[in-house]
C-alpha cells in the first residue's frame, strides 16, 4: 500500500443490523458522506456466497457470511474524471478513444476515472472491456456492452482475427522491418515494426506497430529489448524519459463485425507527438500496409 490508502474489512456475523455505509463508517472511523462518496466512486467490496463485487448502494442490507471492504484512499478518490471521446456506438459495442493517463479499468481503491466505469455511466448500459491499453498508452479501445458480443469479440481477439496498430516514438534509429518474437512472461508473443521517420535531431525514430499478441507491456518490453525504448515511457529503457509523456498510441482497429458480418475499420486521429515533418498520407499508408499484411493472415475478410 502507498502512504494514502487503507482498507477496513468487516466479516459479517448473524444478527447484524447496521446497513453497509453504517458499518462501514464504524469500523473506519471516517464520516458517513466520506463512506458514501467512497462507496459511489467504486471503493467499497462486498463478497456473498463466492462472488464479489463492488458495492455502490449505500442502504444495502448485510447478511451473515458476508464480507465487507473498503478500500480507501483520499488521493484517487479526488481525483477528476476526463471524459473519454466516443468514436463509434453500434449499441452492443462501442468504440473510444482513451486519453493518455486514464485507467482501463479500476483498482480496488476506486472506479469512477476509469474508461469502463465511465462508459458505463454515460451510456447506461453494460461496459465490458474487450482489451485493454496502458494507463500511459493513449487510443482506440473497444468495449462491449453485453456478455454475448463480449465473448464474441474476445474470441476474436484470442484468436488473432482483431487487427490492431499503433504509432509510437522510439528512441534511437531504425531503417528497416522489425519482427519481433521473443517470448514474454513465458508466452509467446509477436510484434511486427515498420520505421516511418527518423529525426536525426532528437534521434528518435517514429514506428509503426502490429500487435499480434496482447502480452502484458509487449510493445514497450519488445521495442526496449531491442534496443529501441518507447520516448518517454516510465518504466522500461534508458535515456528516454521526459515529462511530456509516452509517446506510445493505438491507432487503428479492425475486426469482424458480428452484427453487420464484415469487417470494420478505424483510426484515431493523428497523436499530438507526432513530428511535424511527418505526413498524415504516409502514416495513412503504413497503416494500410499493416492492414494489408493482417488480411493475407487472417479468415475473415
């Protein structure tokens, strides 16, 4: 745990009368709108029979067996939420553009400025991600919003069928077509990189990446390994930090559309990091390559 948070849990015994946010408020000695805030913003757990989940009705009733979690911390729960930018709604999916800095999902410590909770609260309806991106990655994500087309486009994805690219800076020069295959975490995992521009200046080159795996941090492990880290990413490479963030976005998707039964396609707009001597016609067109090579791999079309 950092400094700031702390977690109270309560196990539930026969004869309890006090409902969640009371009990809560009890046991953590902290106020009742201070519980109420923390329950509301995704802080709270309640585990029964089994199964936990995160507990927002404050007058919920408790029952022995149960056991009640508050997990609290005052530094993510003020933390302002920034409204994701819908790309595509289709009403049993939909497609956004996740900004650099926000959370995919949740932590135990709260949901209310991650990208699932807030697509959930806007569209009232059922969020499912179907991927996920790095809190520092900015771009498209998908999300699902019921248990049928989430298992449908998550079998596509397992199964290698979901076209995803990204734009990236890397530091140092590359002149040629990477394949990258070295095995992460014990699994397989493959990533396919094409130079677009190199500025000698700042020697960073800018790639373009095809993600045929999703392993945990595989572009920026794979690029880092090979001598070629991600500009500004926090946590792997050298002489690649600065302030102004991971120059690191998910640029484009495709997959089959279960509902329409063909393939759809998208891209985010061009990232702000990107040099300015850069055509938006030559990204366009690696893009298509990429996309390309996809389609010759792939069953569907």
């Amino acid at each position: 745990m950092t400094a700031t948070e702390q977690s109270w849990t309560l196990n539930v015994v026969a004869g309890e009368s006090r409902d969640a946010v009371t009990a809560l408020a009890e046991l953590s000695g902290l106020s009742r709108t201070a519980v109420k805030q923390a329950m509301l913003k995704g802080a709270a757990w309640l585990r029964r029979g089994g199964k936990e989940k995160r507990l927002r009705i404050t007058t919920a009733a408790l029952a022995a067996g149960d056991r009640l979690q508050l997990c609290y911390d005052p530094q993510v729960l003020a933390l302002k939420p920034e409204m994701p930018e819908l790309v595509a709604d289709n009403k049993r999916y939909s497609l956004w553009h996740k900004p650099a800095g926000m959370l995919a999902q949740g932590s135990r410590f709260g949901d209310h400025c991650a990208l699932d909770r807030l697509v959930e609260q806007h569209l009232n309806r059922q969020s499912l991600l179907v991927h996920r991106l790095d809190r520092e990655t900015s771009g498209l994500m998908l999300l699902a919003h019921d248990g049928k087309m989430a298992a449908a486009l998550s079998a596509e994805l397992a199964n290698g069928d979901m076209f995803k690219a990204y734009l990236a800076l890397v530091k140092g020069e590359l002149t040629q077509r990477l394949w990258l295959d070295q095995p992460i975490d014990g699994q397989s995992a493959e990533t396919d990189v094409e130079p677009l521009h190199f500025d000698g200046a700042r020697n960073l080159t800018l790639v373009a990446v095809r993600l045929l795996t999703g392993r945990t941090h595989q572009i920026r492990r794979h690029l880092t390994d090979a001598g070629l880290p991600v500009w500004g990413d926090p946590r792997y490479g050298s002489g690649n930090k600065n302030s102004s963030g991971l120059a690191l976005q998910a640029q484009a998707l495709a997959f089959h559309c279960p509902l329409l039964q063909h393939a759809r396609r998208w891209q985010a707009p061009l990232p702000g990091w990107l040099p300015a001597e850069v055509d938006g016609e030559a990204v366009n067109a690696m893009l298509q390559t990429l996309y390309q090579r996809h389609q010759d791999s792939r069953r569907w079309g």
